[in-house]
C-alpha cells in the first residue's frame, strides 16, 4: 500500500501548487486535495508533472458544507447546483485524470426527513458514478463523524453498507477513514470487514486530535492488517493536522511506516 499526502491539511505554510513538490521531497507516493478548484487545473496538472506525483483524489465540490450547510448532495431543491459541481468536476477531472473523486453526502437539511435526503443522495451517487465511468475515474462515497460536522448524514460503516447496496453501481466504492471511525469509538476492524472489497481508498489520522500517528491511540498496526487480510491494496493517505511545529516535523510516522511494510 503506498502513502499519499493530503496537501489541503499537510503542507499547508506553502501555496497549493507549492505542497505538491513538497511532498514528494518529504517521501509521499502521491497526494490528493479535497477541493483544488481554486487553482487553475493546468498549472497542478504542470505541478504534478514536474514532482512525478500522482494525483490520487479530489473532492466534488460540497458548496456551504464546510461553512455549516447541508451541501449539495442530499438536498432535492439544490439539484441544480449539485448537476453544476458535477460538471464542474467532471471538467476539471478530465484535465487532471484522479484517480477517484469523492461525494461527500452532506448534512440532513432542515425541513427533509432522512428518507428523502438519502433518496435524494443515491440519485445523485449514481448519476456521478455513471458520468465519471466514462473518464475511467473511480467515485467514492465516505462516512463523517457527527462529532466533529453535526447533522452528517452518514457516519458509520453499516449506513455506507446501505448507502452502497441502494446505489448498487460498480464504479461506486467506500472511502474508509480511520479517524471518523475511531472518533465514534467504533470497531475499526468490523467495519473494515464490513466493507471487505468495497473499500475504494482509506485516509487517516490518530485519535483523539486528528494529529499524525503516534499522537493519540488509535491502533494503526491492527488497521493496517485488518486492510490488508481484506485484500486491500489500494493507497492510505495523510489526512491529519501536523501541529504548530508543521508537517516537516510531524513526519516521524512515515519512516517508521515504510520499516513495518505499511508502504510497498
């Protein structure tokens, strides 16, 4: 399993473009960005190029979710504006060729009851895995603390079970993120075996803190090898807050990663 660096929470003293050559330098694989669309998609395509790094994951664009709205995703009367972040992504991803995208279902909007949000979500789930089959770009769909982002609509392995049996479409996988599940104080290798074989990418960060591995006391090793026993062998990325020190300093973990077989 090889390491990518998330350049919208590593890296971040640096301009955007900047992070990519950055994580090279610092020994990642490749990296991903949760939301690139404010740099133009030809000069990070010419930044990728020039660090040789794979470009790994983007985000569909959320709208207000990060400011406290309920995004796009799962919000009938937003459907206009979710068909443009598609497009909008569907462009920008065939300039720079992801790997995957992720659709973060958003937040339960006022006035919607949890059914009609989540039939609302597999429409627009499968009609961006039907648009991205055709550029060869895998989707992925993950579960939030409601923790960290209250009113998540989907937070836990068995609603992304669900979530992925309703869409029931071969180019939609889960995104597994290790810290979300931790924070939840959920069985990490339950889920993970929950998921076996549609498991399309995993971030991660320790627990408590979201800081990097060995800052708090989430069992990586065990993770890793429950990962690993489901037959994955896809890519693990940095996701995590490197602390006022930076994220030069907060990289002791990844050595430590490759000594132990995590990357190969």
């Amino acid at each position: 399993m090889k390491i990518a660096a998330n350049l919208s929470m590593l890296f971040t003293e640096l301009p955007l473009i900047e992070r990519v050559l950055a994580a090279a330098v610092a020994g990642f694989d490749g990296v991903e960005i949760q939301f690139p669309y404010e740099v133009p998609a030809i000069a990070l395509k010419e930044a990728l190029e020039r660090a040789d790094m794979p470009l790994l994951l983007i985000n569909l664009p959320a709208g207000d979710l990060l400011s406290g709205g309920a995004g796009l995703a799962a919000v009938p009367v937003r459907q206009a504006e979710f068909d443009a972040a598609l497009q909008q992504a569907l462009s920008y991803a065939a300039m720079l060729r992801p790997a995957k995208v992720n659709l973060l279902p958003g937040r339960l909007a006022e006035g919607l009851s949890r059914e009609q949000a989540l039939a609302c979500l597999v429409g627009n789930l499968r009609k961006a895995a039907e648009a991205f089959q055709l550029l060869g770009i895998g989707v992925l769909v993950e579960a939030i603390n409601p923790l960290d982002m209250p009113g998540f609509l989907i937070n836990t392995p068995e609603q992304l079970d669900e979530l992925l049996q309703a869409v029931d479409h071969p180019n939609l996988a889960a995104q597994y993120d290790l810290y979300h599940m931790a924070r939840q104080g959920l069985d990490l290798q339950a889920g993970i075996e929950l998921l076996a074989g549609r498991i399309g990418h995993v971030q991660f960060a320790d627990c408590p803190g979201r800081g990097a591995p060995g800052s708090g006391q989430l069992d990586f090793a065990a993770a890793l090898a429950a990962l690993r026993q489901t037959g994955y062998s896809g890519w693990l990325a940095a996701e995590y807050r490197p602390g006022e020190a930076g994220s030069l300093a907060s990289l002791g973990w990844l050595a430590e990663w490759r000594q132990a077989g995590g990357s190969s």
